[in-house]
C-alpha cells in the first residue's frame, strides 16, 4: 500500500504528467474493500479451523466465499494505478513544478529532463564523448 501511494504521488514528478485523481481514489476505496473481505476469514472462521483444512464447517464457508471474493476485488483495486498510470503517460496534463502542492525538497528540484537535456547531461559527464545511442552514430 505504501508503494502505491509513493507511486500515485511521486509518479506525478517522475514522469511529469498528472494522474487522475478521482480513480486514484477509486482505486484506493476498492482496495481497502478488497483487503477488508480478503481478511474476514483470518478473523473469523480460523477460529473454528485450527489448521489447514481442505472444508470448512458450514457455518464459516461465507466466510471462505468473501475471502476469495475480497481477493479479486483486491486485484482489481491493484490493476487499476497500472493502467491509469500508462494512460497518464500518454494523455495526462502536464505536471507543474509542484503537482501536488507538498512543501517537501524532492519538490523543488525540475522536473524530468527531456531526451535531449538528458543526451546533452551524458556528453558533459563523459568529457563531450556520448555513450548514449543517437541518430548519428549507428552500431557498427
């Protein structure tokens, strides 16, 4: 989870696009959901099952169904930053210098370089000899 807000958050300064923040919050919801229906069986019908049972008694097996059921919420709750973060690249506004308002260091550095700045960056820390693949130099 943490990951995932690192990502949503500082994704926005890595590739200098916005993401959509309303199925951030989508996706946030569906996971907690997810994690929260996944977990109802630990809770509850382990307290019958000491062990690794291959059934569980008919009073619990709901709880054996919302498991798996809180598990593909879960899933779909995970895939949705991927895509949206893909879509972002591709679509999303143009990141300011402080996207999300923070007041934090990582903020005031630029954003990411373009190609060229990051062509030109790796000649001067070469000493002007690019190691980097151009247009120019093909592969022998």
């Amino acid at each position: 989870m943490a990951y995932m807000g690192g990502l949503h958050s500082g994704g926005q300064k890595i590739s200098g696009r916005l993401h959509p923040e309303i199925w951030g919050r989508i996706s946030a919801t569906i996971i907690f959901l997810g994690f929260n229906l996944t977990s109802s069986q630990s809770s509850r019908a382990t307290r019958a099952c000491r062990g690794a049972y291959h059934a569980y008694a008919p009073e619990f097996q709901v709880y054996n169904v919302l498991s798996s059921a809180g598990a593909s919420i879960l899933a779909v709750g995970y895939l949705m930053p991927l895509i949206y973060f893909f879509w972002s690249l591709r679509y999303g506004v143009r990141a300011s210098g402080q996207p999300v308002g923070a007041t934090g260091l990582e903020w005031k550095t630029a954003l990411a370089s373009t190609d060229g700045e990051l062509r030109a960056a790796a000649r001067r820390a070469r000493g002007g000899v690019s190691l980097l693949r151009t247009e120019e130099a093909p592969i022998a």
